[in-house]
C-alpha cells in the first residue's frame, strides 16, 4: 500500500537494555502513547500514525493546537498522550478512545518548517527550533525537553517514577526515517508498557506477527489496514484499528494464515 502524500516515516530508536553515556547524547522521557507525525500545511492539518494511518479525525485538541502556530507549514514528531487523573501517561485511555478529546502531542522533533528540509540539521539544532515554535503554543502541543545529564541517571530516575523509559538521541544526528542507531531506547522492565508488549507480542513488523492463546481464543496480528470495510471483509471475528494496526481473533484451530 503507498504511503499517503505529505507523510514522512518517522525515525525509530534501537532498543537497548541500558542507555547509552557521555556527553553525545541529550535524552527524553519516553511516554506510553501512540506515536504521531503531525502535519500542517496552511490551513490543512493531518495527524499520521506511525504506519502512517490517519489520525486526524481522533485528536481534536492536538489539530486546534496546530491550526494556532504561527508557522505557515510544519512537520512534528511526537507521541499523542492521555494522562490519567495522577497525571501519569495512560495507554488505556488513549488505546479505548474514551479520552480522546483530552490526548495531547508531547512533541519532540521538527522535520519541516515553512517549507524548509530540516532533516539533515542535527538533532539538537532541530529541537532548539522546536522549542522555539511551540514557545506560545496551545494546550494541545506539549515539548518534551530533553535532559542533559548522563544516561544511566537520567534512566534510573525515569524508572523510580515509574515511567516508561527514555529515548537517547545523539545530539550531532540528522532525521532518518526508519531504525535508527543514533536513537537508543531504555525501557523500564517493571513498566507497564513492557509488561503489556509482552502479553501482546507486540512487534514492528507490518504482516502477520504471530499467534497465542488466551483461553479458547487466538490473537492474530494482521497487516496493518486504515480501511475497516477491508478488514470486516477479510477476517472471521471481530476488529480494532485504533493503534494503527487491525486484529482478529479467531477460534483455536482455525486456520490463522493470513494473505
């Protein structure tokens, strides 16, 4: 399936147990969400999931926010989050869309700015002009500052407040889309994004991941579809799309291969 027109495939960090030190690298809280590239282009304002899905339609407050910078263009990389009533990121909330009109885009890259390439400054210079985009921005744009201090204190700090992890970034790095060595991400093991990954094989890859058993039940990940008709057509059971990608669930012993 092509990708739409206007969206950039978003950079995505290598996994590594513990995060990476010295003074190269600048480093994030890495937040429970769904990741976001969010696109305004004059008055036209997209939202793109990370298979590149869209979103628009569901993070109203995210959109207005866009429409409000003073930018006349501009491509944000960022993670739309619900926060639960601790003020903590909540995958649930988002995941069930009973919150959607409170997800906000903890952004933390800037691809394109009034028609400007950005992709090949480095990383540092772009998140200075992040910075300074979002100065006046609206509730539903959020920056999500980076923090110079070493990796493994920055991690341990992340994982005592029961964060999810960081992402390090090397401060000299340009933007590529896809796997990226100069983005390095630490997962906290006791987080609950870990634990939820674990019990859903969740994976990266964009056709049929796998299978487990969950009572009588088997849990198929399929390819990645936006179009739900499709879906319905083409499964037996029933579907979910919101995260970007569509399930079915099947009755064991069916056969699970997928076209």
């Amino acid at each position: 399936m092509p990708l739409p027109l206007g969206f950039v495939p978003p950079c995505l960090p290598t996994k590594a147990p513990q995060p990476p030190t010295g003074e190269a690298w600048l480093h994030e809280i890495k937040h429970d969400g769904f990741r976001v590239v969010a696109r305004k282009d004059g008055t036209r304002i997209k939202l793109y999931s990370r298979p590149g899905n869209d979103l628009t339609y569901r993070f109203t407050l995210i959109v207005e926010a866009l429409s409000r910078l003073r930018s006349r263009s501009c491509i944000i990389d960022g993670e739309a989050v619900c926060c639960d009533d601790n003020g903590m990121p909540s995958f649930d909330r988002i995941r069930y869309r009973r919150h959607d009109a409170s997800v906000f885009l903890y952004a933390f890259d800037l691809i394109e700015l009034d028609g400007d390439d950005l992709r090949r400054e480095p990383f540092e210079t772009r998140k200075a002009t992040l910075a300074s985009l979002l100065k006046r921005a609206a509730p539903g744009l959020r920056l999500n500052e980076h923090i110079e201090a070493d990796g493994p204190d920055v991690f341990a700090h992340a994982c005592k407040m029961g964060l999810e992890g960081i992402v390090s970034k090397r401060k000299t790095s340009p933007y590529r889309s896809g796997r990226s060595p100069d983005w390095i991400k630490s997962k906290n093991p006791a987080c609950e994004a870990v634990r939820r990954e674990a019990e859903e094989d969740w994976g990266d890859v964009s056709i049929c991941q796998g299978v487990r058993i969950v009572s009588a039940i088997v849990v198929v990940r399929i390819q990645r579809n936006e179009n739900r008709e499709w879906c319905r057509g083409h499964g037996h059971g029933n579907f979910a799309t919101n995260d970007g990608y569509c399930y079915a669930w099947r009755q064991s012993g069916t056969n699970t291969r997928m076209r």
